[in-house]
C-alpha cells in the first residue's frame, strides 16, 4: 500500500493520510480483515507525528471503516455496499464539478455545508415535534 501525502498542502496531513486510507481500501490494496500498519510504523514511513496517523486511525474508526484495539492495531471493517444510484449520482457530481474545475477540497466542503444544514433541519423538525 502506497501513501502518499503533500506536507505544503493546505488540507490536514491526518486528512490526507485518512484519504490516502480510503483509496488504498477502495481500490482492494487492503482488503476487510487486514490489519493497517501501526501507526508509529506508518509514521516513521511518511516522517510524520505518530498523533497525525492516531487522528487519521480515529477519524477512519469513527466512520466505521476500521476496527482499533489494543494489541490488535487496525483493521479494515466490511463496508455496507453502496446503492449503484449513488455510485451513479456522485459519478455525475464529479463530472459537473470538473466541468466548472470546482477543486474536489471545494466539493467536498460543499457537500459537508450541506450535509450539516440537511441535519438541522432534521433537528428543528424533531424539537418541533416534541413540542406539540
């Protein structure tokens, strides 16, 4: 598995190690069940704080991808498949994006506003309803 990481980029370095992770999963580099390196290990390979891979390992364990125990390290969890309209909406979402060369960082910020207005609006709909 081959990570790769810009230290002169404006996006995190966890973030990008995080994406980096995704990649290598999605393209089948890493399979469910295999343990990720160990995160002082992956540190030392990308010269990088062993806290910047933790927070990458955390943020994957927090979206369910990887399973982090104590002297097991980090494995790859099965992922729920993806419905193919999906694949085929953000398939037509990256296209559109690149067609107005809207960056994938500005895309993805984008996607993330929206997401978090979607949630609010889902909140003050559930406090007004518990009110009536």
């Amino acid at each position: 598995m081959l990570i790769r990481i810009d230290p002169r980029a404006s996006e995190p370095i966890y973030v990008q190690i995080e994406r980096e992770l995704r990649r290598a999963i999605t393209a089948g580099e890493v399979v469910v069940g295999e343990r990720l390196p160990a995160a002082r290990d992956l540190a030392k390979s990308l010269d990088v704080n062993m806290h910047t891979v933790l927070r990458a390992y955390t943020e994957l364990r927090d979206a369910g991808v990887i399973d982090v125990r104590r002297g097991r390290g980090a494995v790859v969890l099965p992922q729920p498949a993806v419905a193919p309209e999906v694949d085929e909406a953000v398939e037509q979402l990256l296209e559109m994006a690149r067609k107005h060369s809207i960056p994938l960082s500005q895309l993805h910020q984008a996607l993330d506003d929206q997401a978090l207005d979607d949630q609010a609006l889902d909140d003050q709909a559930l406090d007004e309803g518990a009110h009536r």
